[in-house]
C-alpha cells in the first residue's frame, strides 16, 4: 500500500486537544511520513498521532503513576437506564447546557450519555454509532 501524503495534505489523526480521531492538515513530513499535523477543528499543532495512547499519566507528590485509562460502552451504560430514564432523556440544543453523565436525545444520532464536558462549549456524547463531539451553550438567533 502507497502513501501519498504531502504537506498541506488532509490526513485524519489523533487530536491532543480535542481527544477525537478527527480531520487535520498535515504540516509536517519526514521520510513520506506525516510528522506534524494541525486539527482542522481546533486549530492545535502537535506531532501525527494515529491513535490516542491506552495509558494516562497522572502526578503524584512522589512520582508518576500510569493509570488505564477505562473504555466507556455504550451498551453497557444504556442496559443501567431503566425505560423512564430514556423516556426523560433531555432533547439535545446548540442553546442547552449539559452536564456529565446526563442522557441526550439527539434527532439525528438517537439517545446518548454525555461523557465529558471538554469546555464550556463542547461537550463529548457517546451514541451507538460511537463519540461525536458537540457545541453547547450556543446563542441562538442572529447577533446585533
């Protein structure tokens, strides 16, 4: 199988920011292989990464200590709901503000647990076809 990456060139990779698998630029190559890239989504620069490291490393007062980091299922979570909790699953908005662990009602995706709040506005929700990345706390209506 031949490559035909080049700088400038789009590559999908790991983002550190972001902690997605999405789209970047490349911005750097060595050998024919992508070095640097740049997330087309939050425009961070760091080296080409094809999938996020299995362990985390987490400071202690004496040393650094790997921790693994633990794989959330999806059908795992959804078999803990009841059937009321899918029922009062909260109707996902760009507007709407969620919190950890909170179950979304997406129109497109179907129903989803938030697991992570990445900033103020993103959030991380994991659906059946896998995590999407979306805004929250967007204003709606056009600016003044």
């Amino acid at each position: 199988m031949i490559n035909n990456y080049t700088a400038g060139g789009h590559i999908e990779a790991w983002c550190t920011k972001c902690r997605l698998e999405l789209g970047h630029t490349i911005v750097a190559m060595v050998a024919n292989a992508p070095k640097r890239v740049k997330c087309n989504t939050c425009n961070s620069q760091h080296n080409f990464r094809t999938k996020p490291s299995k362990k985390k490393r987490i400071r202690t007062k004496n040393s650094l200590q790997k921790v693994k980091v633990q794989e959330i299922n999806y059908d795992e979570c959804i078999a803990r709901l009841t059937d009321s909790d899918l029922a009062n699953a909260t109707k996902y908005r760009i507007e709407g503000s969620f919190k950890e662990n909170e179950i979304i009602n997406h129109p497109k995706f179907g129903i989803g647990i938030v697991s992570s709040v990445i900033q103020i506005n993103k959030i991380e929700i994991l659906f059946k076809d896998g995590p999407k990345l979306l805004v929250q706390n967007r204003k709606s209506g056009l600016g003044a």
